[in-house]
C-alpha cells in the first residue's frame, strides 16, 4: 500500500480553490509555476518495545509564482488552511 498523504492533500488543496495544486517535483512548477505537493521523509516518533513505530508520514508544499510576494502569500494562506482540512487517506 503506497502512502496517498501528498495527494489527498493536493486533491483538498484543490476543493479549496488552488487550482494548480498537484503532486509533483519542485522541477515541474520551477519553470510553470504552481503548487507542488510533494512526500519528504517520514519521521519515526516513538519506538514501543514489542518493536512497533509510530511514523510521522510528511510533505512539502512549494508554491512559484511569478511574483515573488504572490507565492510568500500564497504559502501563508496554505499554510493556515491545511490543519483545518480533512486529509483522511483514500486507500485507507
């Protein structure tokens, strides 16, 4: 089962109003421009003795734009909105 965090949050990024949100590498909006929703590593947050973890599973958001101050604020309004959105994952 493949871990579906960066696209369920560019698909809610997306119900919000950015339209360009999608999961992608920083080279495919670097020239474009857009939002790129993108997996980084997961972070292992607690370790129980009979072995199981708890994971921190992480993404990045990078918005271009031409406008410097646009993408600034852009990735501010993003920002506040993600932790009120419902990022439950789509392949359980």
């Amino acid at each position: 089962m493949t871990i579906d965090l960066p696209d369920v949050a560019a698909a809610a990024l997306r119900s919000a109003g950015y339209a360009d949100a999608r999961t992608a590498r920083i080279a495919d909006i670097a020239n474009t421009g857009g939002i790129a929703v993108r997996r980084i590593p997961a972070t292992v947050t607690g370790r129980y003795y009979d072995g199981s973890l708890d994971v921190s599973y992480l993404f990045q958001v990078v918005v271009a734009r031409e406008s410097e101050r646009d993408a600034m604020d852009e990735c501010c309004e993003i920002a506040d909105l993600l932790p009120k959105l419902a990022l439950a994952s789509g392949n359980g």
